[in-house]
C-alpha cells in the first residue's frame, strides 16, 4: 500500500519557497486555516470526488455545472484547486465502486465510503484507502479534526490507523419503519397512531374497506424482505445486528449481551413463524399486488406522495420528507386533513441504536496524487459555509432561498427533478450540522418530537471498531446470503407453500447445512479476541 508520512509531506512542501498568495486570505479569515499559508499550492489542481449515484442529464446537469463553476472559483482562490465529480451509477454500485478503487490509476482522489454498505473496511484492509495520519489531519483539515471529538477518531480506524473521515456531526435516523397516513389511522380507532405490527394490521385493514379508490395499500416492488423481516425481528426481541457482513444484517448480540454473538434467523423459530403467518396474512388482504415480486416498476413513494398507497416503507429520514407540506407531497393539496405517522421497527421493544458514525465518512484514494490538497478541498466543503451550502444546496436563489438563517425553501418555479443539487452531489460524507439548513416546509413539531423519543430509547452502535476477518468464511457467507434472499422473498411477501412452520423450518436447515453455526462460531471469536469475554 502506498504509505505518506508527514515528515515527507512537509518537507517537500518546505522545500519550495513560493507560497501561494491566494492562502493569504486563510490566515486574514481566523485561525482556522491560517497554517495553510504555509503550504505550497502553486501547481494548481483537480481533485476527483468519486460518488455513488447516477450523474445527471440535460437541464440537471446544467444546473450542477453551474454550481461547480461557483465552487471552483472559491477553492481556486483558497486552495488553488477544483473539484470534479465521478459517479458510481446504481446499477451494480457496488462492483463497479470496488473495482474502481481497487484499479489504483489516480484516477479519484476523495472517496464516499461508509462501513455497513460501501465496504469502506474491506477497502481499507485491501489497501485502497490512505492511512490518515494525525499530523496529516491536523495539517491539511484543521477543521474537521478539531470537530471530530478523539473517540470518534478512535472508530475510523484500523489496525491502529485511520483511515475515515466520520460523517458525524449531522443528525439522521436511517432506521427503518413504515410511513402510513396518520389521518386514515385515527379512523381506523388508532388514535395515537400505528406503534405496532398489531395495529399495522388494524389499519391496513380499515383501509381495504375504507378507500377502495387505493391503486395498493403498498406497492411494494419486491426488494423489501430483509428490511421486513430485519424489522419484525427489532420489534419482538433485543437483537442488535452487526452491520457490512450481509444485506441481511443476520449476526449479532442482543443490547444486554451485545458481545454474545448468534443468528435469530436460526433461533428464533417461533418468532419467524408468527411473522410467516402475518405475511401470509397480508398477501391475502392484498397488502400488495399480487405480482409483487416481479414488481419492478413500481414507485410506492411518488404514489404515496399523491394519495394512491397508504403505506411508505423505507427510513426516518423518508418519513421527515413525506410529512413536508412541499409540492412534491400533494396529498396535503388534495386533502387539508392529510397526516403522515411513523411506525419505525422496533417501537414496541424500544430496540433502536444510533446510527453508525461511519455510515458516511469520506476517504482518500491510496493512488491520489494529490492527497494532501484533497484532504483541504474537504476541509473546505465540510466546514467552509459558502462552500457547504453550495455543494449541498446550489446556487442561492436559485436552488433554495435562506429564511431567517436557520430555513431553506424552494424559490418560486423550482424543479427538485433538475435543481435539487443535494441529490446531484451525494455528498453523505460530511454534512454538518452547525452550517446546514433546515427544510421550512418539513414538520418540525413531529419529527422534534420523535427524535426526542428515538433519544431516549437509543443506544450507540457497538460494533464500530470490529472489522470483521471474512477471508474464511465468506464462501459460505454468500450462500447464506443467497438462501436468505430466495426463502425470505417468499416468506416476507406470503408467497410460499404449505404451512408457516413448514417453510421457516426448510429455511432454517437450509442456512444450517450452509455452514451459518460455523460462521457465528468464527465470527464470536473474533469478537472475543477483540472486546474480551
């Protein structure tokens, strides 16, 4: 792997005597940056930000272009470096992400990464990530060191190295639940609202009666069934899952034994039969087409946004977008009665950890040939309000307007389909609190009031520093991964024959003739070996 040091990175800048006047105005703007001044950066730059997403077209693309032409301005005047954007298109994201890094040319400098599901641990053990030293970081991004509290830092490393910068001073809840209609809850007698499989049930049935005019309750595409089941499994039992070692999250401990590893999928026979049966239970209520796993052009969440479905699954941050009186929401222009409620999986338990502060953190490319310009180019993009707010916003005015400083809005004509630059950019590497803006129109009233629960019930992730050694095991980690995903399609959606306790007992041999105890085996002595008995 290629290795930097601070000592070489310093001395190469010394040797040359020309300091860039544009960092001039870093040291005038505060102490922050003013060490930069000592930095040589007369050799202007392009720094490649490699992202997941699909880059934009037409109008779309005109409008990112635009707000890089601003951006740019700015980190040549302080940096004398620009930033281009590549994208890892959906289709086959991962692979296509992999083998980009793993092709070493220096074709990308900064890296979106996140440990549960861009394998920025596998990443970083196979030598695609650069070690990020303290000296380095303290160097080349002041800010983002001096606001990354020490154990935080701690969780970015590995073997004793970092190699994350966490993206954790942004507050979001990605767990995950289901978004139904509030209003149509209370008619069903639910007063409070949905707080349970139970009361799911309860209202999806008032609906098949009460709004026949429903295209679906849900019209799933299909691709749900690990969430769903994931989801029964929070909501009937302590179990916390390990993230990045299957879609199916399917190892981990409980809250009060988190270091005691086991698989519910195994275990928790009775538990899976009763969800089996509630899924079949659903298929026959027609929660969902009848086709639903062959679904694919489905998109629940546009219908949800029109009226069409009752039910949105998906996460927190989801929910805090459906309940925004926006435009693109038109149940509340239709219906001045409209109310979106959140039922999130894990309610009745109280089984809820945070999010892992690596979910989104950013990276440098271990073939960079400008590492450290990179790491000030980030620096900036994450603490630097003119250049947070337009590579999460876009142009002022434009894209979004500032109300009282604390708000943004949509300008009048506004198109999110070609001017949400947020959702050009992808930038979930870095977001920042202490300079974002909130959505005026979102329902700050229910989403305060449910992150106030979320706080009171949540505990951290405890898995962080694990990096799990699946050398041994991956082989039949990815046929278990494959007999999840053709048995719980089935189950998850009521689509398989015979009995509940018939299917869930064939799924479980099947993942016991896959070698899933040896997997849990190997799994809790690493375990072991790191956080002791």
């Amino acid at each position: 792997m290629k290795k930097r040091t601070i000592a070489l990175l310093m001395s190469a800048a010394m040797a040359t005597s020309m300091i860039a006047a544009t960092l001039t105005a870093c040291a005038e703007e505060g102490d922050t940056w003013a060490n930069w001044a000592d930095v040589d950066t007369s050799e202007h730059v392009v720094i490649t930000y490699m992202t997941t997403g699909d880059k934009p077209e037409g109008e779309a693309l005109e409008n990112l272009n635009a707000m890089m032409d601003q951006l740019n301005a700015i980190l040549t005047e302080k940096v004398n470096a620009e930033l281009a954007i590549q994208f890892i298109s959906w289709t086959d994201y991962l692979s296509n992400y992999n083998l980009t890094l793993a092709s070493m040319d220096g074709s990308v400098d900064l890296v979106g990464t996140a440990s549960d599901w861009l394998d920025a641990w596998p990443n970083a053990k196979n030598g695609a990530f650069l070690e990020l030293s303290e000296d380095m970081l303290q160097t080349y991004a002041p800010a983002t060191w001096a606001s990354v509290p020490a154990e935080n830092w701690e969780m970015c490393k590995y073997d004793g190295e970092i190699y994350l910068m966490p993206e954790d001073g942004y507050t979001q809840w990605t767990n995950h639940g289901f978004a139904y209609r509030l209003d149509w809850a209370r008619e069903a007698g639910l007063e409070n609202g949905v707080h349970s499989w139970e009361d799911m049930t309860t209202y999806f049935q008032h609906v098949k009666e009460a709004h026949p005019e429903l295209k679906y309750m849900w019209d799933s595409d299909g691709t749900n069934y690990a969430t769903m089941v994931g989801g029964w499994i929070s909501s009937h039992s302590n179990y916390i899952s390990i993230d990045g070692l299957n879609s199916g999250a399917m190892w981990g401990g409980t809250k009060e034994t988190p270091y005691t590893i086991y698989s519910p999928y195994v275990t928790d026979t009775d538990s899976l039969v009763e969800f089996a049966k509630l899924m079949k239970e659903w298929d026959e209520l027609g929660v969902w087409p009848t086709d639903v796993l062959n679904n694919n052009g489905a998109d629940n969440r546009m219908e949800f946004r029109s009226g069409q479905v009752a039910a949105e699954q998906h996460h927190t941050q989801t929910w805090a977008d459906l309940c925004s009186k926006n435009e693109a929401n038109k149940i509340y222009q239709d219906d001045e009665d409209a109310e979106v409620g959140f039922f999130y999986f894990g309610e009745e338990t109280g089984n809820l950890t945070s999010l892992n502060i690596t979910h989104g953190a950013m990276a440098v490319s271990a073939a960079s040939e400008n590492p450290e310009r990179a790491l000030m180019v980030y620096d900036l993009i994450r603490n630097d309000q003119a250049c947070y707010r337009l590579f999460n916003f876009g142009i002022e005015g434009v894209s979004y307007e500032v109300v009282d400083d604390v708000y943004k809005k949509e300008p009048e004509g506004y198109n999110s389909d070609t001017q949400n630059i947020n959702g050009m950019t992808n930038f979930w590497w870095g977001r920042n609190d202490t300079l974002d803006l909130k959505n005026s129109t979102n329902n700050w009233e229910a989403i305060n009031a449910l992150y106030a629960k979320y706080d009171e019930v949540a505990q951290p992730y405890m898995y962080g520093q694990f990096v799990a050694d699946v050398d041994s095991i991956s082989s039949q980690i990815n046929n278990i991964s494959e007999i999840h995903t053709n048995y719980m399609k089935q189950i998850a959606y009521g689509k398989y024959s015979g009995t509940a306790e018939e299917i869930v007992a064939e799924y479980q041999q099947a993942l016991i003739d896959a070698g899933i105890e040896d997997v849990t085996a190997e799994l809790q002595a690493q375990i072991t070996e790191l956080y002791g008995e």
